[in-house]
C-alpha cells in the first residue's frame, strides 16, 4: 500500500470517527444535532417506521459511521470502493469501541 493511501485511510478513519461522534453524541451550537435527534424522536409513532428507523440511525454511532464513510468513499476515494467503505467504517467502530466514553 502506497504511503498516500495509507495516510488518506487514517485521516478518513478519524474523519468519520468524529463526524459519527457529533451526530450521534453531540449537541452542537445552539443545540441543533440534539433539537433534530428529539424532533425526530417524537415523530416515531410505530416501531420499524420511517422515523424510528431514522430516530435509530443518528443514535447510534456505528450506524452513523456506515454512511458517513460512504460519503467519504463516494466523494474522495471510489476506485476499490467496496474495500475502502469497510476499511473506513470498520476503523469508525474500533475507534468507537475503545473509547466507550459514552
């Protein structure tokens, strides 16, 4: 592996790392991320509906990593895509597990 796309790995690991981290977890200026996370929380009127489905996803930080390292993929990287999508979230959910700071 060049040392590019070694570097381009780690700088996209932490990158989803962190945005995974603020959508899930954080409540950003003016409590905008957490306003968003209960507004569509207080949507959810049936289980395995379209809000509860989203309400799940920006919960949980390894499903938030999924998609933002697709973005990531798709935007930057989407030669060998399939391998770099799970390089890239599987690296979010490690960094995730050992932080357990939640």
């Amino acid at each position: 592996m060049k040392a590019d796309n070694l570097l381009f790995l780690i700088l996209a690991i932490f990158a989803c790392y962190r945005v995974a981290q603020f959508i899930a977890f954080d409540d950003a200026p003016f409590g905008l991320m957490k306003r968003v996370r209960l507004g569509i929380g207080k949507r959810v009127t049936k289980e395995y509906g379209l809000y509860w489905s989203l309400a799940e996803l920006l919960n949980c930080p390894y499903c938030v990593g999924m998609w933002v390292s697709l973005l990531i993929v798709i935007i930057f990287r989407p030669d060998y895509f399939i391998l770099y999508w799970l390089a890239i979230a599987g690296g979010q959910a490690w960094l995730e597990t050992m932080s357990q700071s939640r």
